[in-house]
C-alpha cells in the first residue's frame, strides 16, 4: 500500500485561548478542572497527557460544524497557556490506545471508522485517507468519544 502523507492537526492557539478567556469571563459552559489521574485529560492543543495536579478548561468544541455528522462535545487544554503540538508530521505518541479514527468526506459526512489500540495508527490513516472520498480524518477517544485532533492529506 502507498503511503500517504499527512499532517497532524492539534487544536488552534486561537480556540485554547478562547477557552481561557471565557474561564475567565465565567462563561457557564467552561469548567476548571484539575488532573487527578494519569491518562485521564488530553490537552487537545499541546496532545499530552495533563500530570495529576494540572488545571485544565473543560468545554465544549464542534469538531464538525455542518451536516448530519455534526458534533459537539466537551474537551480539555491546559489552563496555563502550553505550546501546541509541532510534531505534525508524525502521530504522537500519547494517543496510540484507546483511540477511533473516523474519515469524513467533503459533505462532512462520516464514510469510515476503525478502532486502533497500540501500533498502528499510521496505517489505519494511510488506508482511511487512501479512499479519495475522504477529505479528512478526526482521532477520537474510543472509550469516550471525544475528539482528539484532526488528520488531513498534505
């Protein structure tokens, strides 16, 4: 199979600082909240794990903003400001278990999914991204279903 090159998409500075901003303006639908397990709150702009004791903004994101598919549902980054995830051009680390990968075509509509636990999220993108009606791919959990990041051809 060719491979396919891709780039990871972390969530924007622009949408993490939001988030700070409405914490700070007490919006209702924005929680603080501290890490109290390892592996439980995924910053989704910095893509780590947060460490027990961290604060995190719990909110709402629309993953996929029109069409049927259209999602709404709550993610975490960090409450202090943390660099967003540079490594674009590889998948990260922290997020190879418990994870979805769904592929959406130009609709936004969800023409595929598989689960990945361990090895091989590489190639469940390249097959995913390899059917030409996929315009892009989300990473999920697969426990809980929240986003993770967003996956795009180069």
């Amino acid at each position: 199979m060719k491979q396919i090159n891709y780039r990871i998409v972390p969530l924007a500075t622009e949408i993490a600082d939001a988030a700070r901003g409405r914490l700070a303006a007490r919006a209702p639908d924005h929680a603080l909240v501290t890490a109290d397990s390892p592996n439980g709150y995924p910053c989704r702009h910095c893509l780590q794990w947060a460490e027990a004791g961290e604060q995190l903004i719990l909110f709402p994101f629309a993953s996929v903003e029109n069409g049927p598919y259209q999602e709404r549902g709550p993610i975490f980054v960090h409450a202090e400001p943390c660099t967003r995830y540079t490594g674009t051009e590889r998948y990260p680390e922290a997020f190879r278990n418990e994870r979805v990968i769904r592929a959406y075509d130009n609709r936004n509509f969800m023409i595929d999914a598989r689960v990945v636990n361990g090895e091989g999220p590489e190639q469940v993108i390249d097959e995913l991204l390899g059917n030409p009606d996929a315009a892009f791919l989300h990473v999920r959990s697969a426990t809980r279903g929240c986003y993770t990041m967003g996956v795009e051809r180069v």
